[in-house]
C-alpha cells in the first residue's frame, strides 16, 4: 500500500542523488502527472483520526487539490496539498491564511501511520482506504440539496 509516509523516503532519497549543475542554457518547464514521479501516485481517500477523536476523511487529488467530509460524506472543507521540504506533506486549507506542513511516520501492518508537526507533535493517525473492499471503502457522496 502506498501511504504518504513513502513520499518521504522517496522525496528524501531524490534530494540525495545531487544538486543542479550551473549552465547558460534556459530550462524548460516540463509537466508531469502526480502518478509519474518517483513517489508513486498518492492520491485517493485517507481516513484521518485527529489527536481529539475526531475522524474526518480527506481525499488528495492529483490536481494538488484536497477535501475533506465527515465519514457520512458532508464536506467539511478543503484546500491545496503539494509535497513540501524533505518530504513533507503540506496544507494550505481554503478560507485560511497560511499553510501546515506535517511528517509521515513509520507505517503499521494495517498501512496506518501518525502525521507529526514541524515540532514533531502527533497531530493525526493516517489510513489509506481501500475503494475495492468494502470494509475501508470511503461513504458514497451525494450532492446537496440546493434548497439546503
């Protein structure tokens, strides 16, 4: 399973392999799809148990967009995500100034990992789930009601 947890090592084994070269020679940007780095695709639906007891489920799109909704499907918010410094996963929630940036830390036999801050404060346990078994399926989302 893939858990954010490998865009870590991943981001960090990349930062070794060396620095630019200096050249006159202008750069073309090049774009690339989520799934074609070395880190794999991470996108999907994440169930997040807060340090409070709240579970929210945040799903990562590979546009660099993220929402979250209750586990009965009600957003809840969202924003922008992009893999920061060393790897880290970084938040910029819509609606709020600035962004949070946390750590993946070592993945369990279920895949689940804790999510640390910059002062390595455990802030969330994280858990992939799994669309194709219904037991870690994300709820099934209806749009609202307009009259709501």
């Amino acid at each position: 399973m893939k858990t954010i947890f490998f865009l870590a090592a991943a981001s960090a084994a990349l930062a070794a392999c060396g620095g630019a070269e200096d050249t006159d020679e202008a750069i073309e940007p090049v774009e690339a799809e989520l799934d074609s780095t070395a880190m794999g695709d991470i996108s999907g639906t994440y169930e997040i148990a807060m340090a409070d007891g709240t579970v929210v489920l945040q799903t990562i799109n590979a546009d660099g967009i993220y929402v979250e909704t209750t586990p009965e499907g009600a957003r809840t918010g969202g924003g922008a995500w992009r893999i920061g410094e060393n790897g880290r996963m970084c938040f910029d929630p819509e609606g709020q100034l600035g962004e949070e940036c946390y750590s993946g830390g070592e993945p369990g036999e279920d895949g689940a990992f804790e999510m640390q801050d910059a002062n390595g404060t455990v802030q969330s346990t994280v858990r992939k789930l799994d669309p194709d078994r219904a037991d870690t399926a994300p709820p099934a989302t209806t749009e609202a009601d307009p009259a709501e």
